[in-house]
C-alpha cells in the first residue's frame, strides 16, 4: 500500500477547504484528521454536497402543500397524484461534468437522477433536460451540443425512460461553462415511497451495483470550483456511465422492495460511499461502521481514501432485514448484480472505516453533516436596468422568419430524434409542444411535464426573472389542460463569494419563493450548482424549474394546434414590453430594458380560465406567450397544425410591440366562439381580445405576409445549419 | 392464442409488446425470462421486444442470441412457431441465423426516434394479411443500428420470395432516399422468414396501436396476427 500523504492546512486547501474549515475539523476531532478523513471531509463540507452558501435562502422558499407527501431533503420529491398513487421527481444538474467531458458528463447526470427517483421505489416514466451552450459561432460549441445530446440519448434511451422534453438555449455567457440540467420523474404507490433513514441497529449495510473504482475521485470538490483554462486536465474526475447496469439495478430495486427486504435506501452519487453512509446514518440517528475489504471493487489496491471518494456510477447503499438475506440474493443473482455485505449500523454517534486491519476513520458522524459550514454571504441587490432606448423599425413578416429559424427559437427536433421519447408507449405529447404529457401507465390520468427559466431576465431583474421562470412553467402546464402540482428546481449560478452574483441568487429566489406561493406550486426537491464561471466570467443566472402537472383525464388535454377556420383570441393584457425582449436581442443584439413584470394573481386566473374554457368546451387549442410574444406562439401554432395564420395590427401599439413584446401571463386559444371566450375572460377579470384565424397557406402579420412553408423550412432546418450539417 | 414475451436484461419494450399482445389477442402475454432453458408449454407466438439487451455490448444482439432460452425458440420457429422481432428483437433474429442479413450502424451516426412511412409490401403473412389494401402506414422507429444491408444475392431472393414485409416510403408510397431513416438497402425496414412465419422489422408497431399515442396503424400487424391464430 502506498504511503499516504502528511495532512495539513496545505493538502485541506487541496481538498478545496479554506483555512477555517480546516480549523474547525481540527477543533471538531480534536486532532489531525486522517488522509482518508480528510477527503470524507472534503467531500461533505463541499459546496455541491453541503449546500453551505446556498442553505439559508433555499429555506425561505415555499416547500409544502396538501398534494406534497415528502419536500426537499429526500433523494427527490414526492407528490399525491389521487387513486393511491405519487409522482417523484427531481431535477439536478451536471454542468462541469459535462464541460469536461459532454457525452460521459451528460450521461451520467442523466442516470444520476433517475438512481435518485427509483431510489425512492417509484419507476422512471419521464425525463427532461434543460441545456445551455455557449455562442453558437464559439469553437466549442458543436461538440458540446454534439457530445452532450448523444450522452442523454446514449444513456436514457439504452435505460428504457422517455426523453420527453425540455430546453436547450445559446449564450455567450456559457462559452466556458454550459450547464446540463437533468430531471426525472417517476410513479410509485404512495404508501410505497423508501426513504433513506436507516433504522435498527446491527442491521446489514448491503452494497449493490456496480464494482467501485477510482472513477470520479473528488469529483464533488471539482464541481465545487471555478474553472480555469486547465478544465480538460480535469477529465479523469468525470465518472462513466454504464444504463445496463443501471437498468438492471433499476429492476433489482424495484423487486427487492417488493419483497419487503429493504429498511432504507440511498444511491451512491457524489461522493460515493461517503455521501450514502452518512446519509443513512444521520437521518436514521445511527452511527454506521464499514469494513472496505467488503466492497466489490473493479480495481487493484484501491485504499480507504479513494473508495470513499469514489464515484463510480450505478451504485447503491442498503439496510437490508437479516432474515430476508436469502430473498434478496436470489434477486441480485437473477439480475447478474454485485453485492456484499459492507458493513453494520452501530448505536453509537461514529462513523467507523476498517480497511485491511487498520481503522481508517472514526468520526462523529452526525457533526459530518451537523456541523458542517453554512454561510451568510454577502450580496448586493441588482442595480435596476435602464429603459430600452430607441425601437428599431419592425417587419413583422420579415422578422418573423428571421427570428424563427435563429438558434434560440428554431426547432429542436434535431435534439429530440435523438432521444427516445416513446418508449413504454404512454407518450400522449411528444417533445416540441407546452409541456409535454406521459399518460400514467393502466389509468385514465395524465401527468405533464415542462422545465422553464428565461436567463436574461433573469439577469437583468433576478427577482422577476424568478418569478417568471415559475409562471412560464405554470403557463406551459396550464396549456395542455394540465393542474400545476410541484416544481423542482435547479439553481445555476457563478461565484457565490461575489456579492453581485450572490445577489442574484437571491434575487432569484425571492421571485421563485413568491410564484411557487402564489401559484399553488410548491418546491419539493432541487439542487443547487454555484461556481459556473471560468477565468472569472460567470453564467447568466439559469434558475431552471422543472414542473409537473396532473390530468385527471386525457379529456381534459388541450392540444397546441388549432383547426383551420378557427378564431384566435389572446388571453391577457398586452402592454408590448419589449425590454430583454428575443425580438431586440436575437435581431438587433440588444439586451437592455426591465423584464417584464410578472402579475401573479393575473397569471393564476388566467390558468384557471383556460382549464376551464376547456371544460366548457369553448376552445379547441391553446399555446403559451414567452419568447418572441404573440407572432412566434401563432407561428408554432401554424406549424404545428400545417395550416396559416392571420394576426390583426392592434390599434395603439407600434408592430414590434404588438407582435413581439413579451408582456407575460398571455396565452393565444383556438375557438369557434370568440365571444363565449372573451366574455368568460372578463368575467375572471382578463384582458382578451380575437386577434386573428388559421386558415390558408400564408402567415399573415398585418400588412406583411410570407409562406407557411418558408417559415416551417426556416424553422426545421435552424438547428442542422448551426450544427454545420445543412 | 397464448403468446409469450422474451425478457433479457436490457430490454425495455417487453412491457409494451405485452400490452399490445394482450389488447390484440383478449389474452395476457407471458413474459419469460432469458435464463429460462424451456418455453411455457402450448405457445402459439413468440416475441423478441425491443431494448438494449446485454446493453447492446459486443454487437446488438449477440449476446441475447445465445441466452439459454433462445434454443428453445429457435427450434420454436423451426416447426414452424411464429416469432416476432422488433427492433432489438430484430437484431436478435438476425443473430440467432433465423433471418439472414446484418443491421448496421444508422447512415447518420446518430440515434433516431421518429414516425416513418411505411410501406406493407405484402399481405401474404400471418403478420400482415390485416393491413388489406392499406399500403402506406404510419409506425415509429427509435434506433441506433437499424440500417439493413445484405448481399445483394440475398436481396434478390428476399425480394423474389415476396419476404419484404416493410420498406421506408415517402407519404406517397415511394421509397426514395430521402425516406430511408437509416440507409437500409433497398429501404427495407423488416423481413419475413422462407416459411414466412418470422418476421423481424426495426419499427416499433407495439408504439402505435393505441388511437391515445396518435395512431393507430401498429394494430393491425397485431390484429393479423390474432386472426392467424383463430383461423389454424
């Protein structure tokens, strides 16, 4: 065995530990650590593990609610969908990862969250994944995008989980650091969800999965940091993933719990062993002792250090009840799974590591977590934006065309043909819709699902920008007919120890906590990742919400493309704010003005009215306002139908305004009765107005016009040209 | 008629070929697992779902094609049983010799999840004698290595036979290059066996055949296939 390295302030500050963390180990043991205590340290106390400048604001956010059966804290969330049965999800990112190594990075975030749903004994029915890439013209940027898509297909297709929908947007901001936010959601009985708390002492500490190996080594504390140009040396802390093993692992899972074999459970995800153990430990208030010359490893001489920092993918920790050993052998053996016996609960408060004869580590495991660092950082609130200066002239037609086919707004077919996104054949909407909807399997109810957040709102006004990631996720759900019930959310920011980039974060978390409040949707599950920012440029501020929606009924679902012949109204006022607009920025590279203020009483009233306009059978079709306002939803809304459109000037509003702002809280129905549907709107105190028809086969912007099929070609075709393939 | 699903670990449409089974046939499909040495007893048909058995490791298919259950289907089909192969299922045929041919990586490198145009070129098939005079269908295709090629003797033959099942078409039944998803030659998306009783096809018919899922066109083969079975 190799010798290990002398520990001190020095090799803490390699851990990525700070002079008083350090210190507050030394007074915590009351002694040096051990190397291997050291990096067990390193790998709770890291940001990404421990939440530690993040922690104080995420609990002011809004966590509970009758429809909630379990919030954050968990491996995912749980929500009450009726009959007996729960949705869990979670989303989590897998950004520097990814940036590293897109296609292992992006396949591993992937496979990370759906261990995190079947964790809790719910099978994964849908995954999302909410990207962003640097400039489109960067050197980077087509193998990102290339690497990263093939990596979620690669992964969730060979698993079995339709990719069913979510984001992919270009900025300049994310040259250096692009972010890959990957949720999952899965279906469980509600009186079936497992939880993590180990109980009983003595009992098994079962390992099952796949061999460890020194894969993803300190792969927590690198996600923990800032970037420089030497990212690429990080590769070898980037894990690979195995989905066949993970598959099987899945449907070992599954029926182990069936069998009433498991007490509690935990995946190994970052940092490994030491993560899960302490995990089980703390919540069950046990202490767990591990004997590593147990554990399955893939290669030689590994020590105590590098097992439990380890991220070896597709991994699980259990408790097990002894007199079910039998059972649960046979399952393991049926699925071709490594298992051993690593370990025992202990009633005393330590967390006890042996490794060929030697105590490796004996700490105080609840101060692990207990007493790890939290930190009240400082932040400045963001200066307010000046107005949008002078509008350039607008074509509607013309700058229509132009704006659909840009990166931002063209089709993402080119992403989702790559991933299964039918697999298990409940896919009622497929990817390209409001949010997309996965039938729950053998039922007559729906579940629907959507991922949102508009950076450079975000940027701009965190507070708004906030609220509006929420609302447009809510608007998504509400557009297929959907009854919003939770959100996850996936918090992308720089620096934390910059007050300007800390006070976006909590800016942004104000506005999430009001509109999760306001709309009935409260936060059950998320992670956080700080530190994107390379050579000191940080990300746009990307708050990403993942949302789910119930239908009690596919009768109750709302298709996007309308008929033709069928009367447009928009729902909603119309102000025309144009600040932080797609319009001003794809077109004229302008990011400046406010962003949009976001009325959250109006915009529950106006999902309210369109679930019930849908009751009442009053529309046939309806489609959300967000980027590039109402000429880009009636657009999408042509495509979908194959049919052409024709939208009215309004009075009062110059071209750009009416066709482009992006005034929020709006939504674009199709009807046969626009009277019925504009009378209803009032009476729930909206604005609504008709503002055109389907019909033809021209898009018709008041006095400017061009073919549906130019604009479909410009659309469909969008990505490919960025990508260099048309 | 009793069917029975094979499940290797891996795949992951044997819960949808089931339910498609059992809606077509008024009978629950038996899934059987891929370490089993012997078939239920009395079986009528036979299905290899799609997926990634073996996590498509060493070759698509050709680590299922030598599970111990798979020497008893293969003498199945010998007497003349029915089996049905879809995408991996496909894969799996071709490497267990029952159906000749190779299926290669995609023309675009890349995995593709879509609906096609197909074309049913014949109806002489227990598989395919409901689709009628129906002759362009609508079914999804969700691979990685679905692009058929064979010897060009071999495609002849095929051809002569009348043991092209399938062939990617355009909306207007024409299989140009442009509705070929993945460069299979000759546009053929699935093949059926001399004796005609095993089909292998790359598109998941299971995947439409429910009018919720936005068609209904993947029904038919199912429908065929229970009329077969009532009327032997």
């Amino acid at each position: 065995m190799s010798r290990e390295p002398e520990v001190n302030q020095e090799l803490a500050a390699g851990h990525g530990l700070k002079p008083d963390e350090y210190q507050r180990i030394l007074d915590l043991l009351g002694r040096t650590p051990s190397f291997t205590e050291l990096g067990i340290f390193s790998a709770m106390w890291n940001e990404h593990c421990s939440y530690k400048s993040s922690k104080k604001w995420l609990r002011t956010l809004p966590t509970t609610g009758p429809q909630v059966i379990c919030g954050p804290g968990e491996n995912a969330g749980v929500v009450d969908i009726g009959d007996g049965q729960a949705v869990v999800f979670k989303m989590e990112s897998h950004n520097h990862p990814s940036y590293i190594e897109p296609y292992q990075g992006a396949a591993t975030g992937v496979g990370g969250i759906l261990r995190d749903v079947f964790t809790m004994g719910a099978r994964p029915i849908a995954a999302m994944n909410s990207l962003s890439f640097g400039a489109p013209d960067h050197p980077k940027t087509r193998s990102l995008v290339a690497g990263v898509v093939a990596g979620i297909g690669g992964y969730g297709n060979c698993f079995g989980v339709p990719t069913v929908g979510g984001e992919v947007r270009f900025h300049a901001a994310y040259n250096g650091n692009c972010l890959v936010n990957a949720f999952a959601a899965g279906l469980a009985d509600a009186d079936k969800i497992f939880y993590s708390a180990a109980s009983g002492v003595g009992m098994p500490v079962v390992y099952l999965g796949a061999k460890t190996g020194r894969d993803g080594v300190g792969g927590a504390t690198m996600a923990s940091a800032e970037f420089s140009d030497d990212a690429e040396e990080k590769r070898p802390t980037v894990q690979v993933g195995d989905p066949f093993t993970e598959k099987r692992l899945l449907e070992a899972c599954l029926e182990l719990m069936a069998s009433g074999a498991v007490i509690s459970i935990q995946d190994m995800g970052a940092a490994g062993l030491t993560c899960s153990a302490v995990e089980m430990g703390d919540k069950g208030g046990l202490g767990v002792e591990l004997d590593l010359d147990a554990v399955p490893c893939r290669e030689d001489a590994m020590t105590a250090y590098e097992m439990m920092l380890s991220e070896s993918q597709e991994r699980m920790l259990m408790v097990l009840r002894p007199e079910k050993e039998d059972v649960a052998r046979a399952i393991f053996d049926k699925w071709d799974l490594d298992f051993a016996v690593v370990g025992q609960t202990i009633a005393e408060d330590r967390f006890l590591i042996r490794h060929g004869g030697e105590t490796k580590g004996d700490l105080p495991l609840k101060a692990l977590s207990g007493t790890a660092p939290e930190y009240d950082r400082p932040w400045v609130e963001t200066p307010a934006a000046a107005p949008l200066g002078d509008v350039p002239d607008c074509d509607p037609a013309a700058d229509l065309l132009a704006l659909m086919g840009t990166p931002n707004l063209c089709s993402r077919a080119w992403v989702w043909r790559q991933y299964d996104h039918m697999v298990m054949a409940d896919t009622v909407v497929r990817p390209g819709s409001d949010a997309a909807v996965v039938r729950v399997h053998g039922t007559a109810k729906a579940l629907a699902f959507t991922s949102d957040v508009t950076p450079r709102y975000c940027k701009t006004n965190p507070v708004e920008g906030g609220k509006q990631a929420v609302a447009e996720a809510y608007r998504n759900l509400s557009a297929t007919g959907a009854r919003p019930l939770a959100t996850t959310d996936n918090l992308n920011f720089g620096n934390p120890e910059r007050p300007a980039v800390m006070g976006q974060f909590v800016g942004c978390i104000q506005g999430i906590g009001a509109a999760c409040s306001a709309l009935g949707m409260p936060v059950v599950s998320g992670n956080v990742s700080l530190y994107n920012e390379t050579n000191a440029q940080a990300i746009l501020p990307t708050p990403t919400i993942g949302a789910v929606g119930l239908l009690e009924s596919l009768e109750q679902m709302i298709p996007m493309a309308p008929g033709a012949g069928d009367t447009l109204v928009l729902i909603g006022e119309t102000k025309g704010h144009l600040g932080q607009s797609a319009w001003a920025w794809e077109l004229h590279g302008r990011d400046e003005g406010d962003a949009p203020p976001v009325d959250l009483d109006a915009e529950r009233r106006a999902g309210d009215l369109i679930r019930s306009l849908k009751a009442r059978d009053l529309i046939t079709a309806a489609h959300d306002l967000s980027d590039g306002g109402l000429a880009i939803a009636a657009a999408e809304m042509a495509i979908a139908s194959g049919t052409g459109v024709t939208l009215e000037q309004a009075p009062g509003l110059g071209p750009a305004a009416w066709f482009f702002g992006e005034d929020q809280g709006r939504y674009l129905v199709g009807c046969a009765d626009p009277d019925a549907v504009v009378a209803a709107a009032k009476e729930a105190g909206l604005a609504a107005r008709t503002v055109g028809a389907m019909g033809g086969d021209q898009i018709i912007l008041g006095d400017t016009a061009l073919p549906l099929a130019t604009l479909a070609e410009a659309h469909c075709t969008g990505f490919a040209r960025l990508m260099g393939e048309a | 008629m009793k069917s029975a699903v094979i499940v290797f670990p891996g795949s992951n449409c044997d819960r949808d070929m089931g339910v498609a089974l059992t809606q077509a046939t008024g009978r629950e499909a038996q899934m059987v697992w891929h370490k089993d040495a012997a078939l239920p007893q009395g079986l009528d048909m036979i299905a290899l779902p799609g997926g990634f058995s073996f996590g498509d490791y060493l070759r698509c298919g050709a680590i299922a094609a030598r599970a111990p259950i798979m020497r008893a289907v293969v003498d199945f089909a010998k007497r003349g049983g029915l089996v049905l192969g879809v995408c991996n299922g496909f894969q799996i045929l071709i490497e267990t010799g029952l159906l000749p041919g190779a299926l290669m990586r995609n023309q675009t490198l890349k995995f593709i999840c879509s609906d096609v145009h197909l074309s049913v070129e014949t109806t002489r098939s227990p598989f395919t004698s409901a689709y009628g005079n129906r002759r362009v269908i609508t079914v999804p295709i969700a691979h990685h290595d679905g692009a058929y090629i064979a010897d060009d003797a071999t495609l002849d033959r095929l051809e002569a036979e009348d043991r092209i099942a399938f062939r990617y078409v355009s909306a207007e039944g024409q299989p140009t290059a442009d509705a070929n998803p993945n460069g299979a030659a000759r546009n053929i998306a699935g093949i059926l066996s001399e004796n005609r009783r095993v089909l292998g096809m790359m598109p998941h018919p299971e995947r439409l055949a429910d009018p919720a899922l936005g068609g209904t066109d993947g029904a038919a083969l199912f429908a065929s296939l229970a009329a077969a079975l009532e009327a032997a």
